[in-house]
C-alpha cells in the first residue's frame, strides 16, 4: 500500500495495489468495481449490476471473476449490443453474426427466459455457439439451476460439465470453463431440490494489474472536476470549529 | 435473519399511512429518530444482554498520540475497537473525504486483536482509503476534534474545573466522524458474511458500535491529555457533563444516493416504522404508564429542540415550526381525553390536522417511545436479503408490468421531464475523488454520464417503452429488445411488492434538496440536532444523552 498521505482518497472502494501484488477485494468491493467497470464498457446499468453480481459471486466461490470479466469487457469493449446478444429462438441461441456471445448478456437472458418456451427447461437442449469467458455463466446457470431443481449441462466439442449448485462442481468449472470462449450447448434435466451449499470457501484473490485494468474501464463513468463541481461538493464553512 | 414482512393484524393495517403521503422529500426531510433507530437497537442490545465491556489497552503518550483498544464480548463473539490517536496540525483538518489525515482513526475489529494484528491495522487504518483492512474488520473510520471544544475541555479539566456549560451545549461533542465505512468497504468482512450474527441482523450495527465506542475514547483521550497537562490538579469530566456529549458527524451527498440504490432495504425501514405508528393508532385504550411515557418524551424533545442550533435558513424555519409544534402538542395532552375507544389514533389524527411535517414525524417518535413492548419487535424486519430481490420475472407480462408502472409509479409519470426546471440537475460521479455530486444541467459538463438516481425518470422513459411494445410479449422479450430498460424493470417489479421502496420525487428537479434524502436517512441511524452547512452537506450528532460503557449495565435495556 502507499505510504504517502497524498495520494490518497478515493471516495469509493478502488485499492492501491501494485505489480504482482495479490489483490484480496471483498465482495462488495469486486461487485461495485466489476458493475463501474462493465458500465464504462459500455453495458446498460441493469447489465453491469448483473455483471458485478456474477464477478462477485465467482470470487466468494474461490474463483477470480474479476479477471475473467476484465478478459470478455477487453474483447468486447466498443462492440454493439447486436454483436453481443443472443438470437432467442426456439431451436437455437447464436448470435446472428456468429460472434461470441457475452457471458453477461447470456446469463440473464437465460435467466429472463426460465419459465418460458423458449427458455431452458428439462429435456431442451440449445446450441448457444460461441461464449466469451464461459466461466461467467455459471453463476447465472446455478441460480437457475437452484430455482427451477435443473440439472444443467454445459457441452462443447470436447468437453462437458454438469452444474447442479453444488460446491464441488466449481473446482471442476474453473479447470474447464477459465477459457476465453468455448462454443457451447446447454441442455437440462429434472434434478432433486436443492439448498445452495452452505460451506464457505474463501474469497478469490484478484490481481493488481486486473484492477488497475476494470479501473480504467470504471474511471469512464466519471466526469471530470471543473471549479464549479468542487465549490459545491462540500460545506462552505471552515471545519477548524 | 429474518426480512419476513411483519405480523399485521387487520386492525392495525387500517392505520398505515400510504407510500404516497410518507415517500415524499419534505416529509422524509421532517424525520426524527425513533426506538426504531439503529443506535436504539443497538443501545437496548447491549444494555440487555450479557455483554462485558472494558478497555484493555490504552498506550497514548503525554501529547495524545498512540493507540487504545475497546473491546465489548459475549459468550459467542467479541468486536474490538482499535483506536490510533494523531497530533494533526489545524491547516490538514478537513471533514472532507478530500481530507488525507485527521486527529483519530478507528477500525473495529472482529474479535481480540493480536499484537500482530495492531502493527498491520497501524500501517494502515491511519491512512484510510490509502490503506487495507482485512476480512477481520468490520468498519474503517475517522474522526476530527471539535477544536474549539476539545480545546476548552483540555483547558478546564487540566486546571481542575469542569467545562464551560454553555461552550458544551453550543457543540455537544468533541469530536465528529468524518466517515464510517463498512459492509466489505477497503477490504473489510462483506455484510453477507456476518448478517447472520442476531447482534448484527439489524442494519447498521457494527457502524454505530464504531461510532458509540469513539464517543468513550473521545472522552478518554481528552482526560488524558488534561491529566498529561495538569498534573496533580486535573480533573475528569463529571458524569452528568459527559452524558450530555455525543458524537459529532459530518456528511455531505456521498450518503444520498444509498437510500435510492437500496429500495428493499428503504422499504424495510419504513414499514417497520409505519407498522409501529399503526400498532400504537390501533389501541383501544391508553395506559397510564404509556401516557406518563408520552409526556417524558415530549419534555426530553423540547428540549432537545431548545438546544438544536442550525444557521441554514430552511433548518431555522423548520427549527421554529417544530418548537411551535411542540408547544402544540403540550397544550393538547393537557386537556387530551384518553377515554375515548382509539384515543392514540384520536391524539393522531390532531396533529395531522393541526402540525407542519416537523411536528406530525416529531409526534410519531413521541408515539413510539413508551410502547417498546408493543413495536420493538419490528427492529428484527429492518434488515433486508437484497439478492433475493434482484433476479427480474422474465415471464412477467409487458401489461402486467405496464400495469404496476400506472398504479405504483403515477407519481413519476405524473412529471413532465421536458421542462428545464424538472431536469435542472444531474448526479454523476466525480473523476476527481470518485464522489457522488449534483451538477447543473444547463450549465456543467457531464450530463451524459448521469448517475441512474433519477428514477422517476427512468420510469418515464421506460412507460413510453412499453406503450409502443407488444403487451402480450413477455419482459424477457422487452429486455432483449431495450437492455437499456433492465435498470428500470428491476425497480418497477420491486416497488411491485415493497409499497415503500421509492422515494416519490423527482430527484432532478431544480428545487429539490438533497439534505431532505440525508436527514431521512440519519434519523433512522438516531441522530439529533440535523445542522445543514449547505443544502447538500450536514453536521449531525450521535449517542447524545446516552449511556457510556461504565453505565449502561447498570441502567439495563433504554
């Protein structure tokens, strides 16, 4: 950490690490970073909460998510939102222009979408193509896979992995799924009820250099000081009282 | 913990005021503290339980530098406040979150810090948002002297008199934080990972546990240095003359927006207010002991109210409305009839009719106080599980979602936003500190990276959506379509099932006053004699008139 007194006070949770430093954000800190960071590039507000959600909970469940996140907002920063999305139909869920799909963007809808035809349901199965970061969609798949009792597969050319919402399974997502895309299906089966696993495991540890990164990306959503800005910020009278 | 709603019974329900006459800016402006307060529950929890509480370092030198630790234990957990003492020279005092040094910094620790532990919290707590704590703190905070009173208290206790009662009561505390972090703020233990814990269920506990142990040090240290001054003629502070001091704090708009961001945790809160106003509007009788109760409060509030200074134009208006008010209601207990069959609805529905909002929400308090029995219950509805909340009702109908914005939201739809004066500001945050401020729209760059605080607004923009969208298609679809729009669906399907969740103003508008979003939100926290120094920034004071850690197990639960 820095030594010096002034240079110092940032009014929010934006830490001073450096080099290779490991960089132990909590939770609160990874979701209000990963959320200005997703902001800055370019998602709406109500997709940057879903961002900064699905970082977070990777880094409470061991796995750095912020670095991950920083890997797909890098890749995707300036694209259009049709470059992005997914093509909800009831056979397929590719992009149009067969772009990976964002993470993000893919979590939702497929959450969005649960209850409905076109959604994951048991013994559907939906070729999504190509997906940035796949790793970012298994907080999403295991909130849907806890709420509507699925048994949710992931498969991709050579590879498959199951998420049923048990700890167990993210060990075995991070080897798998900490890839920069992968093109993927999802399919669902009906699975035993069950409780989101209440063993903790310690927080992920993110890296100096991924936060001096979605900073950058953060800093985006600021406005510069102008006098008029820094006169009204504060009492006009003198603290020394 | 539980965030179930509160048992209600039917004849209570019928007393709840609606969202739209408590949601309003110039009412929740009116708010005064409550038993409902978050330092009352805390204050009634330790007072009650068995918690040991002692000071088991104190290692500050002659001239006030060096560290203490203040622990309070139960048989589960016990917290520790370190406390690092500064020398600051008076040209770095700034209250701030420019400021980079202050006279004390604080940390409280989850626990019985090692020695270890002292040395890593010194290398950093004194530096604050330059430093790190760890997933062992719970909160990171600072405080800075009131110059003038600590200097006067040092003087007199060290040439063994006791304070000028007069300087005393013009400040009422010797020092005021400047922030108190928590929730996972600088490194610190997320909220989630101690929500658990029945002592820390209700919001804002560790943060006023902080603030209440600074107040025993601040006393502490200025004893201290007294003792270091005088010598053999120094005094402490009579007993009587400590009570009085509280902690001072000093907030600007950084605290507005969390009250917008955190619509269940607002909702929580107001029910459970309200449901206690309900509660006691239900009863059919009044009890002698409740009525005695009654007229104890009112006595401490006008005092409390002859005592609160404010220069502000708008607190000095509303100071004289409510000490108007307060006369007001003196002069109606004594002729109250409290035979009548819903004589606290009657003395109710009197001041509706009868006191501005200063005096109407004053009233309230005064109503809640003696009934603890019937309403303290509701403290354990206070907190909120937000993640339960967030995931949106993708299969929710575009018509039912058009539906809850016509009915939930008519207050927002209401306003026309193409008129300057509806759209005059704009809040953003600032590169320059990474502080939430409020711009001039017409006149100051950056409105294109408005925060979305706004949500009367949002909620505009998004009705017109809806309104040229095919309404048997599902939300999952709109979204799909308008991601622009995911902010606002949230809210809307919140503000579905939590009737107080929004604050129902524009929030943009020219005349809109953000202390008005402040003072709402420190009333909760408890605090007394809201001091506007501008219309954006405000001095407050806690844990006034409370009991300190040597007396508060001998006066039981407050």
């Amino acid at each position: 950490m820095s030594m010096d007194p002034h240079d110092q006070t940032r009014g929010d949770s934006t830490p001073f690490f450096s080099d290779d430093q490991p960089a132990p954000l909590s939770c609160n800190e990874a979701a209000s970073l990963c959320l200005k960071a997703a902001r800055g590039a370019g998602m709406s507000w109500g997709m940057a909460e879903e961002a900064g959600f699905a970082a977070a909970w990777l880094v409470s469940h061991g796995i750095d998510g912020p670095s991950y996140l920083r890997a797909h907002l890098e890749r995707a920063d300036g694209k259009d939102w049709d470059d992005l999305c997914p093509l909800v139909t009831p056979t397929t869920w590719r992009n149009t222009a067969d772009q990976p799909v964002c993470p993000i963007i893919l979590g939702v809808t497929l959450c969005d979408y649960a209850d409905l035809p076109e959604g994951l349901r048991p013994n559907i199965c939906i070729p999504l193509g190509f997906v940035s970061a796949p790793i970012l969609l298994v907080p999403f798949l295991t909130e849907l896979s806890l709420r509507n009792s699925l048994s949710i597969t992931l498969s991709w050319p050579h590879g498959t992995m199951c998420i049923e919402g048990k700890e167990s399974s993210f060990e075995a997502a991070l080897h798998l799924l900490g890839t920069l895309q992968l093109d993927l299906t999802v399919s669902a089966k009906d699975a035993q009820p069950c409780r989101p696993n209440a063993t903790s495991t310690p927080n992920a540890h993110t890296t100096a250099a991924t936060v001096a990164a979605l900073n950058s990306f953060a800093m985006r959503t600021t406005v510069p000081a102008s006098a008029a800005s820094r006169a009204s910020a504060g009492s006009t009278l003198s603290d020394n009282d | 913990m539980s965030v179930t709603t509160p048992n209600m019974a039917f004849e209570a329900a019928h007393f709840m005021r609606p969202a739209s006459e408590v949601m309003r800016l110039a009412r929740m402006g009116s708010g005064h503290p409550t038993r409902l307060s978050f330092l009352h529950i805390l204050l009634r929890r330790l007072g009650s339980s068995e918690w040991q509480i002692d000071r088991p370092v104190w290692n500050v030198d002659a001239n006030g530098v060096g560290h203490g630790v203040y622990r309070v234990k139960s048989a589960e957990q016990t917290y520790s406040l370190v406390a690092f003492a500064h020398d600051l020279p008076d040209e770095m005092r700034s209250d701030r979150v420019i400021a980079t040094a202050w006279d004390a910094t604080f940390t409280l620790f989850d626990g019985d810090p090692t020695p270890n532990d002292i040395a890593r919290l010194a290398d950093n707590v004194p530096y604050q948002e330059a430093g790190r704590i760890s997933s062992k703190e719970l909160t990171l905070a600072r405080a800075n002297r009131s110059v003038r009173l600590f200097r006067h208290v040092v003087e007199a206790l060290s040439q063994g008199r006791q304070p000028d009662a007069k300087e005393m009561n013009a400040v009422g505390y010797l020092m005021r934080t400047t922030a108190v972090y928590g929730s996972g703020k600088f490194g610190a233990s997320d909220r989630d990972d101690i929500a658990q814990r029945p002592e820390l269920a209700a919001p804002f506990q560790v943060e006023m546990l902080t603030v209440w142990l600074i107040r025993a040090f601040t006393v502490d240290i200025v004893e201290h240095i007294a003792a270091a001054n005088g010598g053999a003629h120094a005094v402490k502070l009579d007993r009587d003359t400590r009570r009085l001091l509280g902690v001072g704090n000093s907030t600007g708009l950084g605290m507005a927006p969390f009250i917008v961001r955190h619509p269940v945790l607002l909702n929580n809160w107001m029910m459970a207010r309200e449901t206690a106003l309900a509660r006691v509007r239900a009863q059919t009788s009044a009890i002698a002991a409740s009525i005695a109760g009654l007229e104890t409060a009112l006595a401490a509030a006008t005092l409390n109210a002859a005592a609160w200074h404010s220069e502000h134009p708008v607190q000095v208006r509303k100071l004289h409305d409510l000490r108007r008010d307060l006369d007001l209601i003196a002069s109606q207990l004594a002729t109250f009839d409290w035979t009548v069959s819903l004589p606290w609805n009657d003395l109710w529905e009197w001041g509706e009719n009868t006191l501005t909002y200063e005096g109407q929400e004053a009233l309230l308090a005064l109503m809640l106080e003696p009934h603890g029995a019937l309403i303290d219950d509701l403290a354990e509805h206070m907190g909120a599980d937000e993640a339960a909340s967030f995931r949106i009702n993708g299969a929710m109908s575009v018509a039912d979602l058009r539906r809850i914005l016509e009915t939930e939201y008519a207050w927002a739809l209401a306003i026309d936003f193409t008129t300057p004066e509806n759209i005059a500001r704009f809040w953003y945050v600032s590169e320059e500190k990474l502080e939430p401020r409020l711009g001039e729209r017409a006149s100051e760059d950056g409105a294109t990276l408005e925060l979305p605080l706004c949500i009367a607004r949002l909620a505009a923009e998004l009705y017109r959506t809806v309104q040229n969208y095919d309404e048997t298609k599902p939300v999952a679809a709109l979204l799909l379509a308008h991601p622009e729009h995911r902010y606002a669906v949230r809210r809307v399907q919140i503000a579905n099932n939590h009737p107080y969740a929004e604050v129902q103003d524009n929030l943009i508008a020219a005349d809109m006053l953000p202390i008005d979003l402040l003072r709402c939100k420190l009333a909760y926290f408890g605090a007394s004699q809201f001091d506007p120094r501008s219309d954006r920034w405000v001095r407050i004071n806690l844990f006034a008139g409370a009991p300190f850690p040597d007396e508060i197990k001998a006066e039981g639960a407050v």
